[in-house]
C-alpha cells in the first residue's frame, strides 16, 4: 500500500509538471501569433531635451549657489517675458503663428545587401505624415557601400523627403562610399567630417573561378540557360571571352547609370573627375563639390540645437533567435569585407 500511495503521488507530480509545461507553451504561443502582425516599433527620442538636461547638470556642477540662484532668476525672467510673447501672439488676429521648427534624425549604417532599407522606409514614411517644408530631415549615414539595388532602394527613399521639399541634410562621420555616396548625394546639403573617406563612384564585381580545378580532378559542371547571355560568367564552368566583354558590358552600363544618378542630384560636379572610383578624404571632397560643409553630426545638431526641436526618429525590429545568429553572421563577414577594404587604401600612420 505504501508503495502505491508513494507511486500515486509521484504521478500526480509529473502531470502537474507536464500541465504546467504545456500550459506555459500556450501562452508562448499565444503571444507570439497576437505579435505575429507587429514585426518591429517606431521609437522617438527627443534629443532637444537630452542636450538640455546635459547642460543643466554640466551648469550645476560649475556654478556656485549664489550664481546658480543669480542664474535661476534669470531664467524665470526669461521664461516670463517668453510667456508674454506667446500669450500676445496668441491673441493676434493673423493666422500665420511662429511654430518651433522641427529636425529629424534618421541613422543608417549600411551592410553590403543595404537590409537597413526597410527600416529607413519606415522611418521616412512616419516623418512624411508629420514634417513641414519649415523642418528638416538630418541622415546620420555611414556605408561603404554593396549591392546596386539594395542602395538604389534606399536612395529612392532618401528622395522622398526631397519630392515632398522638405530640406534634407546627409551627415557623413566616417564614411560614405560607393553606395554610400549614391544615398548622400541625393541629400539638399552634405557634411563631412576632415578625415571620412568619400566618393567610390564606381562598380565592381569578383567572381572567382574554380574550372582548372575541377578539370584536374575529373569533375563536370554542366549548367543550362536559355537566352545567349542569361548566364555571362560562371564560378564553376568555362568562362568564354564573349561572355567576359557581355559582363564588363553591363557593369558600364551600371556606372553609366550612377554616374548619370550623381550628375542629376548634384550637377556642379565634374562628374568625369570624380567617377573613377577613387575615394577621397573629407577635406578634398569638398574641395571637389563632393561635399558642401566640413563638420561633424554632432557639431550640427548641437549647432541647430537653439533654433531647432531635434527628434530622433528610430525604427526597431524585433529578431527572433534564428534572425540574431544571421545578423551576428552578418555583421562578421561585414567586418572582414571592410578590413580587407581598408587594408587596401593609404591612411594615415
């Protein structure tokens, strides 16, 4: 009998187990189909308010309590006064009112296949429903550029802001090349930092070929297209001469169209001197028309700070397990692209 009851007990354990298990995977899954709609969320940062709370502590830290109070009064007169204007403004029977004008910052770090792109369509579509020909769309963009249409994409998003004749300012920090530069370009006004390398403007293809080696090892590869150029050159077959001259062809014709692309966004550019792929420091760009300003994103903003409300607008994504092992996939063989790309450009020692 005391067998049985101890046996008892240890199965009524485990179902509760089992029940407790099951009822915890229905409510997993129950979360996950009602999020199942909702792949990611706009968040809104008001940096106006952050460089201002970082002024205050800065202030407080540095002033005595007697400038600190001499420095409160000062500002209550000030917010005083503010109030009367706006009070007075209020009651003015025009309809024109001064409304505080708007900056919003967008951030794009661009990967080789541009990924980024759907975020920044979500972010621009949010800023369009809001912004006001009197505001202003601040790109924090740093790329070193990838696949055509990936940032062909983004830089028709860019050009949204300016069908709608909003200005749109491209900052660049670090870098901007290639595609990267296909996004700035499109941009009312660029800045750079003395030492972010520029330009790029030009295609490039690597297709490494394995033929001689599966030769050698008695290997076939045997593939079938219809149409004489569906396939131009191949990583594992015979490349022909012909195919060769179609492929370099096409990526003329690429470069003619970039070309063509930065010529219409930015027509006092000597397009035949800067589209030969070179790069180009910040202070030589601008000697160029590359750029118009050289400063940094944060002098920028903190220089619009006192005429502007600067909001960060910043699409998120939520990942699930798989997409976070793709992304730090991702992210490493983007590191090693880059490594190898600035490995084999001059910097300084």
């Amino acid at each position: 009998m005391e067998f049985l009851y101890e046996y008892g007990l240890f199965l009524a354990k485990a179902i509760t187990f089992v029940i407790a298990v099951i009822a915890i995977i229905i409510a997993i899954a129950s979360s996950a189909m009602k999020q199942g709609g909702k792949k990611g969320e706009l968040e809104i940062t008001d940096l106006s308010e952050q460089y201002t709370e970082v002024e205050e502590d800065i202030t407080h830290h540095l002033l005595s309590k007697e400038e600190l109070k001499e420095k409160e009064k000062k500002d209550k007169k000030a917010a005083k006064e503010q109030a009367k204007i706006d009070k007075k403004a209020s009651k003015d029977d025009s309809d024109e009112k001064t409304v505080t004008p708007r900056l919003f910052v967008v951030d794009f770090n661009g990967s080789i296949d541009a990924k980024e792109v759907g975020s920044l369509r979500e972010e621009i579509s949010a800023i369009l429903t809001v912004a006001q020909p009197s505001d202003e769309v601040f790109v924090r963009l740093e790329s070193g550029g990838g696949m055509v249409h990936g940032y062909g994409l983004a830089a028709s998003q860019l050009d949204r802001v300016r069908q709608k004749n909003i200005p749109l300012t491209a900052s660049v920090d670090k870098v901007a090349a290639s595609g990267g530069y296909m996004m700035a370009c499109v941009a009312n006004k660029i800045v750079s930092a003395p030492f972010a390398i520029i330009g790029s403007i030009g295609v490039i293809a690597q297709v490494p070929n394995f033929h001689k080696l599966l030769k050698k090892n008695d290997v076939d590869f045997e593939q079938f297209t219809a149409g004489e150029f569906k396939r131009t050159v191949t990583m594992f077959g015979e490349n022909t001469e012909k195919g060769r001259e179609k492929f370099v062809e096409e990526l003329e014709e690429t470069h003619v169209l970039f070309k063509n692309f930065v010529s219409e966004h930015r027509p006092s550019l000597d397009i035949a001197k800067v589209a030969t792929g070179e790069h180009w420091f910040g202070t030589q760009a601008k000697g160029l028309g590359l750029v118009d300003e050289l400063q940094t994103s944060d002098d920028y903003l903190q220089a619009r700070c006192k005429s502007h409300k600067i909001v960060q607008i910043k699409y998120a994504t939520k990942k699930g397990l798989a997409e976070k092992f793709s992304k730090a996939a991702s992210l490493s063989f983007d590191a090693i692209i880059s490594k190898v790309w600035q490995n084999n450009r001059i910097f300084p020692g």
